[in-house]
C-alpha cells in the first residue's frame, strides 16, 4: 500500500494545470479557426484564397511557440496579417500565464513536499536489505547512523527539522540512507517508512521529545509487535509509561551513567570491559583512574544529580551537593551557591575531598567548575557532564577523569542491543562478576586484540548464518569443537584472532566463556569477539564447505563432479 | 446548483453532440460532413479532457479514459483527412471520407459512455 501522501503528485500536478491547459487550447482553437476563415490574397484563377486547417495548424505550430519559418504556404493578405498578429499576441499571454503557473508551482511548498515524500516511500519500498528505522536525527541520532554505517546496515531517518534532514543528505555515508522531514510520532509517517516492512530489523526512537518517543513506542508495540524498540527517555514517569506497555528497550542516559558509574567504583575492570565490548567502532578506549574512596562535592541536583548521588551514597561514599536551591529529600548536606566561584566550593570541603561531579545542564558552568576545583586541590577525581556534543574540544582539554555525553551513551547502547542480541546476557555477566575474573579476562582479552574497541559479532549455527557447518553436522560428516573451528583457512591453520564470549544452547543456561574443547551442536547462538579480519574469515568458513574442509582437516578436497569422482576412485582403489 | 458542474456536463455533453452531428449523414459523402465541424468537436474534446484531470475516484479515471479514447479517434480523423487533401494528392475520395467518419464514429462511442457516466454518477448521488 504506498498511502495516499504517496500517488498524489501527479494529481496534483494535474489539477494545477488544468486552468493553463484549457487557456492554451483555447487560445490555440481561436487562432487556428480565425486564420482558415481570414480572406487570403487572389490566386492564379483570381478567387481569394483561404488556408486550410492544414496549413493553420502548420503555421500556428511554429508561431505560437516561436520558432517563425515565415508566412507559408504563400505570402499573407493584409487582413491575414492582421488576425497573425492579434493571435501572435494572444498566445505570448497564454504561454506566460501557463509557465508562470508551472513555476509557481514547482516552488510551491506543498508540491515540493510530496516529491520528496514519495521520493522517499519509493526509496523505502526498493530497500531489499535489513535496514533499522532512525526517528529523530540529533546528535545520537548522528552517532548511531555513522555506526551503523560502518557496521554495514542500513537506516532509514524520520526527523522533524528540515535543516538536519538537509545535514544529512551532505553527510558521506557509504550507503544511502533514505530521510523524511516528518513528525515520527504520526503512526501513518512511521508505516510509510516502512515500520511493518519485512526487512525492517529495529525502530529506535531519539527524538528530543518524550511524548513523541511514548508514540513511536505505542505504534510500535501495536503496529509491528515483533519488531525490537528503543526508546530514549528523559523523565522518570515516561519511563514508567513504556514499561507499562511492553517496551523492552527504554534508554534513559543519567541512569544508564549512574549505573556505569556504580559499576566504576564497585569494580572498575567490569566497567572497562563494558566500555570496551560496548564503543563505537573505530574508536579506542582509554584506561581511566579508578574512582576513589572518600568524600565526594556534587554541583547541579537535577535528574543526573540525583542518579549520581544514589550511585555514590550506595557505595558508602557521601556526597557534598552544591546548587542554588536545597535538594527536596533533604537528607544530605547542601551548600547554597552555583560551584562556579571559590566560596560555595571552599564550604563544601573540596581541599580534602575525593572527588567533584559537575552535574548542571550548562556546559560552561561544569567547565568551570571543574577547573576552579581543580586547582584547589588537584589530585580530584573529575566527573563531568557534557550536555552538547558541539563542546567536545573543551572537554578533550581538560580531560576529566570521567565525561559522561548523553547522546554517546544512548548511542553504545542502541548498537549493543540491535547488533548483537547476545552481548546484553554477556555484559549482565559481567556486571554481576567478581572483580578479579572481569579484570583477568581484561587483561586477557586487551593483550590479544589491543585497546581499540573490537568487533563483537554473534553467530547463530543453522542453515541461515552457517550453512556449510550446518550440512555437515547434519550428515554427520563432522562434530567440530570451538577451538577446531576457529582457525584461520591459511597454510598452516593458525588460530583466529577471536574469542568466544558466550554460548547460548537451547534448555541451558547460558555457558559464559567457552572453552576451546567444546563441542557445537546444531543450533547454538555463540557471541565472539575479536579482530574484523578474524570475523570474515570465519564467514568464510560459515559459508564455504570446502573452506570448512580445509580448516577442519588441513587438507584441500578437490572441488567439481570430475575431480571429486577421480578422487573417490583414488581411495576405493587405496582401500582395496 | 454547482458552477464548476454545469460547466463539466455543457463540455461533456457538447463534446458528444458535436460530434454526433459531424457522424450523421452518408458515411461516403463529404458534403454531408462539415470540416468546421470536426474542428469544433476536437477542440470541445479537448477541453473536456483537461477538465477531467485531478479526479481521483474510480469514475473519475473512466472519465478520463473514454475522453483519452475520443481525442485520439478524432485526432487521427482530422490526420487523415488532411493527409489526403494535403500529402496524398488524391484529395477527399469515397474510401478516405468513410474512414474519416468511422473514425469518427468510434470517438461518438466513447463520448456516448462518457455522457452515460456523467447521467449515472448524477443519479448516484440524489441530491
């Protein structure tokens, strides 16, 4: 169904034109009529002559549209001559008229939006890959088609403002990414952008409003039931609100850093590995300090405020909150002042405190709480909110010990969950583990790939995404283990550089870390990490049985019906 | 009472009986059949055409067709009539005049559907 927005432009080119059009033939229809009945100059037999329709039209087909071969077929009588050139006259303002109608119409807003918008709907229905649907191209939005780019999917963006749209047709993605200027919390603008198409694989909504995110949450559970949602939001009872109804994915970036933050100061390995399965590709992670124990000075008792203040007071560390007015659970100690200035920081004891969080909605004032903090005592543990992305070299100068950008975290979030479904059971392991394996199997694993983020991919062993393991195990042929499997198809069959993180079976709980001995069976999910290399050639392997033949024996089997007939000849002959 | 429809029924229906008038007569006798006449009713055909444009409905698209139909029947009467008083030479013989006007009559039957949707979309309506 391409919708009624869609079949609409030639109809209503159509019906703009039909005013001009009627003038046209009209004016056309009198020309030509007045000319065949105009007396003519005498012939040969002396009888005035008159031009036919023929001649008429001929003549009125090459004047009226200025191109003027002359006066044919004979020259024109003078009472010719003159109709000629009332009806030259006539139709320069029939054209002019017609053209200035065109024109105007081709600027004509409404006309122009319903090219692009089918424009659009034609893009969306030839999209012949999995392709995620975007609303709202903000910053996270930005970051996570860039990601998504480079991971090789598709998106398709729904944004309300005209000048992001237009941003985004300048940006260099290597695949088109088809864009609408709509409001994504129309239920209509979201099927049109193929909310229900087969090849849809997400919606993720990003808009900076929560009610429109609540109604892309709501027309999605209802509309495409199936389908993963994300949904950003801002205020505690939005969040409420999409639990309410099923939404499985509710991102809110304060409490997604207070649990990171947590997670930090309970066991800062865990939190790097996170950080490091978690980035945007083509980035690297670099170790922080771990957050100290003692006495932490807060600015800003907003939302994030107050996230932070749970993290931190749950880790037995209290909190010292500077802001202008006193918290509304007044259970902790509260400086009035902005943090901006000496006084207000002096009285919240920063000389002998552990640690500062910048908390307030405004970017120069976390700057500069920070820096004035800073020298007071510098040895301070920094943590500091970034609220525009804009502000990046700023924050790069002063590198805080912890920045916390909103739309990098939502971003790390949507790509863990959409790309790979098996990371989020893997990373609740690691939450919940002790200190001491997250921060071997860092170790580990950052030794081996680097601290460049790597690619996490998850492989699904069925007919699908392993087709040549797949009729091998069926024919039982082979059973594989992990460690024979994952060998590079090259002389000499060295390992991969990549590790298996996780193995889902069905009827098991989930068997974290694998070991190399373990046998596959049809059926299992596993998680892998390791280098992009790695990644295509186990593809290769997934896919091609005689590569899976060579890794799996060391030996090239001959390809073709001849050569596999010659070799199975070879070793009947062999064995007799 | 509705301008923009007295106008669309007076070219539909004008259209239709201008043609009728240019078919009726001997098939063979160019006296019967009158050069200005044709010329109006292509003309008037046109414009009904036009007129049609930007209708969305159903009838409205049969509309547009059976106009589509009589417009290219007429314009290829008016082609070979002037093929043969102008390019063949022969001038308007018995055989030529007979095409004119069956060509002509084809364009009547589908101005004749398209007066029979007006009639019928009018009684749809009851108002």
């Amino acid at each position: 169904m391409p919708g009624p927005a869609a079949t609409s432009t030639i109809f209503l080119v159509l019906r703009r034109l039909r005013t001009p059009l009627i003038v046209l033939i009209t004016i056309f229809a009198i020309s030509v009529l007045g000319l065949t009945l105009v007396p003519g100059p005498p012939g040969a037999d002396g009888v005035l002559q008159r031009l036919s329709f023929f001649h008429a039209v001929y003549f009125f087909s090459y004047t009226a549209t200025t191109i003027g071969f002359g006066e044919i077929p004979y020259a024109f009588s003078e009472q010719q001559r003159l109709w000629v050139t009332f009806s030259i006259y006539l139709s320069v303002v029939g054209w002019a008229y017609t053209l200035g109608t065109v024109f105007a119409m081709l600027q004509d807003k409404t006309f122009i939006s319903a090219v692009a918008m089918q424009r659009f709907v034609r893009q969306v229905r030839r999209l012949r890959e999995h392709f995620f649907l975007v609303c709202g191209y903000g910053e996270t939005g930005r970051l996570l088609c860039k990601a998504l780019d480079e991971m090789g999917y598709r998106a398709v963006v729904i944004e309300k403002d005209e000048a992001k749209v237009g941003e985004l047709e300048l940006q260099s993605y290597s695949a088109d990414m088809p864009a609408l200027c709509a409001d994504a919390g129309d239920p209509e603008t979201l099927l049109v952008a193929g909310l229900n198409s087969k090849y849809c694989r997400g919606v993720i909504a990003l808009t900076n409003d929560d009610s429109t995110n609540l109604a892309i949450a709501i027309a999605a559970r209802l509309l495409a039931p199936s389908l993963t949602a994300l949904c950003r939001a801002k205020h505690a009872d939005t969040v409420a609100n999409m639990a309410s109804f099923g939404t499985r994915h509710i991102i809110n970036p304060f409490d997604k850093f207070g649990e990171y933050m947590a997670l930090a100061i309970h066991s800062p390995s865990a939190y790097h590995l996170l950080l490091w399965l978690t980035g945007l590709p083509g980035t690297t992670v670099t170790r922080h300090r771990d957050p100290p124990s003692g006495k932490w000075v807060l600015c800003g008792y907003g939302s994030f405020g107050k996230v932070m203040t749970q993290a931190l007071e749950s880790a037995a560390m209290p909190v010292t909150i500077i802001d202008r007015a006193p918290p509304e659970d007044g259970t902790y100690t509260w400086i009035k002042g902005d943090g901006t200035g000496h006084a207000a920081l002096a009285a919240a004891g920063i000389e002998d405190a552990a640690g500062i969080v910048a908390a307030t909605g405004s970017d120069v004032n976390n700057l500069s709480i920070v820096v004035t903090a800073h020298q007071m005592n510098p040895q301070l543990f920094t943590v500091l909110r970034q609220n525009q992305v804009a502000n990046r070299a700023l924050f790069d100068a002063f590198e805080s010990d912890f920045t916390m950008v909103p739309s990098e975290i939502i971003a790390h979030e949507c790509l863990a969950i959409l790309t790979t479904p098996l990371l989020a059971p893997f990373l609740q392991a690691v939450r919940t583990s002790e200190e001491h394996w997250a921060e071997q199997l860092l170790a580990d694993l950052t030794s081996r790939f680097g601290w460049d983020v790597p690619s996490v991919w998850s492989v699904s062993f069925n007919l699908v995404q392993a087709p040549s393991v797949y009729r091998k195990m069926m024919r039982h042929e082979a059973c594989p283990t992990l460690g024979e499997l994952l060998r590079a198809p090259v002389t000499g069959r060295p390992q991969l550089h990549c590790r298996p993180l996780l193995l889902l079976r069905e009827g098991n709980a989930p068997l974290v870390l694998p070991g190399e001995g373990e046998p596959l069976q049809l059926g299992d999910q596993l998680l892998f990490v390791g280098r992009e290399e790695a990644r295509k050639e186990l593809n290769l392997t997934l896919f091609n049985s005689h590569t899976l033949d060579y890794v799996l024996t060391g030996k090239d089997a001959p390809g073709g019906t001849v050569w596999e007939w010659l070799a199975r000849r070879r070793a009947t002959a062999r064995t007799r | 009472m509705n301008l923009e429809k007295v106008i669309f029924g007076f070219f539909i229906v004008l259209a239709a009986t201008l043609n009728f008038g240019f078919f009726i007569g001997d098939i063979d006798n160019p006296a019967h059949h009158d050069l200005y006449e044709l010329f109006a009713a292509i003309v008037v055909n046109l414009i009904a055409t036009v007129l049609k444009f930007g209708d969305r409905t159903q009838i409205g698209a049969i509309h547009l067709a059976t106009s589509l139909v009589a417009d290219l029947q007429l314009l290829a009467a008016a082609m070979t009539w002037g093929y043969a008083a102008h390019v063949a030479g022969t001038g308007l013989t018995e055989g030529v005049m007979s095409s004119i006007v069956s060509l002509s009559g084809g364009a009547l039957f589908a101005n004749v559907v398209s007066v029979v949707i007006l009639i019928a979309e009018t009684i749809m309506q009851r108002r």
